[in-house]
C-alpha cells in the first residue's frame, strides 16, 4: 500500500470547522495532503487548522460560504497559485434543520436547496475547470443514507440529498473522459457534537437500533469512506454513492 495515501495533493473540504468535515479535513492532513479548509465558522475553523499545522500537517483555512462564489474563490485561487493543481474536492457542507412539510416557509425551502446543494453547484463549478486541465481530480460529494429512507419532516433535506446523488450521477458520466471521478458518500446517523441540535437520545438509539452494526458511527467511519474515494484505490469507482450507515440500509 502507498503510504501517504495522499502524500502533496491538494484537497479542498467545505463545512470543515466541525463534525463529518472536519475529520475528513485531519485524516486527509494526517494522510499527507495539503488541506483547504473552508467554513463559515471562522473561530471553529482557524483553530482546527493551527490544529492541523501543530501536529505536522497541511491546513490553510478560509472564511467561506459554500453557496457563494466569491466567497470560494479566493480559496481555490491560492490552491491554484501556490500548487498549481486541485486533486480533491470534498462537497460537505450541510444543515439538517427539520420542519413539517405543512409548516415549512418558502425561505425554509430555499435556504436548505441553498445551502446543502446549490453549495455543490458553486465549488464544483469552480474546482473542476482546473481538475479537467490537469486531466485528474476525485471529487465526493457528502449526501444522507434518509434519502433512501424518506424519513419525515426532512422533505426539504432529503430534497437536496437525493439532488446530490443525481448531480453525482450525470456529472460522473461527463468528468470521466476527463479523468475526474465523482463520487458519493450517504451517511447514516453519525455520532458528531451539533447532532443534539436536531435528534433526542431515544431517536438516537432507534438508529443504532436499525442498523447491524451495534455501535454508533463516527466522524472517522466517514472520513476513511472519503479518503479511499479520494485516492487512488478507488479508480475503479466512478458515480457510485457508499452507504457508510452501519449496515442500515443495504442496497
Ligand atoms: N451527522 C450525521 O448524522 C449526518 C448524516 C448524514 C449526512 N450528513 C451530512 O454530512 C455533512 C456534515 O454533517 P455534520 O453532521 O458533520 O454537520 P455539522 O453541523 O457537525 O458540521 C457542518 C459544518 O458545515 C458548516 N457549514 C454550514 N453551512 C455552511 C456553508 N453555507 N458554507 C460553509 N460551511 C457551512 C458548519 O459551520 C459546520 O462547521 C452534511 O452535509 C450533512 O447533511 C450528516
């Protein structure tokens, strides 16, 4: 095996300040990649980073919104002027606020699409013109195991999740030629420190409860799914989306 696994790449990671992001954004530092970090969280964001940098690894933040494009962009202009190249972009940012469809506001809707898929939109757009340059680039976009489920009160979420699969789907069929993969991660429940915002401890242990895995799955479980797919170990992989959801849903 090749160790480093992504020894001198350079990754971009959004929604990198906390949970799922952030260890994707470690695990790829640890693995040798020179990491853009990039959040809204600033204080969350530049501390991980200094984190990062302390222990031995790569990581420059960035204040960035992922739905806007200006705000990306400087991100992606210094990957591009100190490196010269992007090797992989990690779509992960995303909120997960419920809401019944019956009390859902039209802003509601729109902030979700926003964030958790026009997000996508925004910083592939900008990432792989260069990708398809440098005629190689993996690219895993961060959607959710409930859009196999349908759960309820999450039809604004599922929403966007299921259009992150599709986006997958038909941009994986067009990067190939060029060789960039684009893949998809759908995560089940994972234990991070925000999920007490959304879930109580008895919806919590109805997840364990449904998956055949008895353990609660961690930031980590994902980041390893993350980095195989954004390694050369998966080149054999291409517009797939990867349940890492503890055996939950098994498709
Ligand atoms: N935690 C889970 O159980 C779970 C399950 C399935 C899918 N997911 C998906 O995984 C991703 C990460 O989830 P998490 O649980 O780690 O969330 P989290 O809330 O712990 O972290 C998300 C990060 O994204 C950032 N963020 C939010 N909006 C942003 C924006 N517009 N631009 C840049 N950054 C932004 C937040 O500041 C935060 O640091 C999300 O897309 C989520 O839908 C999570």
């Amino acid at each position: 095996m090749n160790h480093p696994l992504l020894k001198d790449k350079v990754a971009v990671v959004t929604g990198a300040a906390a949970g799922i992001g952030e260890a994707i954004a470690r695990l790829f530092a640890e693995e040798g990649a020179r990491v853009y970090a990039l959040d809204i969280h600033t204080e969350a964001g530049e501390a991980l980073a200094t984190n990062i940098r302390a222990a031995g690894g790569s990581c420059a933040f960035f204040a960035a919104d992922a739905r806007r494009k200006e705000t990306v962009e400087p991100a992606v202009d210094d990957a591009m002027s100190r490196f010269g190249r992007i090797d992989a972009l990690i779509n992960n940012a995303g909120i997960y606020p419920r809401r019944p469809f019956l009390e859902m506001t039209d802003e509601e809707w729109d902030e979700m699409l926003d964030i958790n898929l026009k997000s996508v939109y925004v910083c592939t757009k900008l990432v792989v013109p260069h990708m398809v340059k440098q005629r190689s680039g993996k690219i895993v976009n961060i959607s959710s195991v409930t859009f196999f489920k349908g759960l309820p009160n999450l039809s604004h979420y599922i929403a966007s999740k299921g259009g992150m699969i599709g986006f997958t789907r038909s941009l994986a069929r067009e990067m190939a030629p060029h060789g960039v993969y684009v893949n998809c991660i759908a995560p089940g429940g994972v234990q991070t420190e925000n999920e007490g915002r959304v879930a109580t401890q008895e919806e919590i242990a109805r997840i364990v409860a449904q998956q055949a895995l008895p353990r609660r799955l961690k930031p980590l479980d994902v980041a390893r799914v993350c980095l195989f797919l954004s390694s050369e170990w998966s080149d054999g992989i291409i517009g797939q989306t990867i349940n890492v959801d503890g055996g939950a849903v098994m498709k």
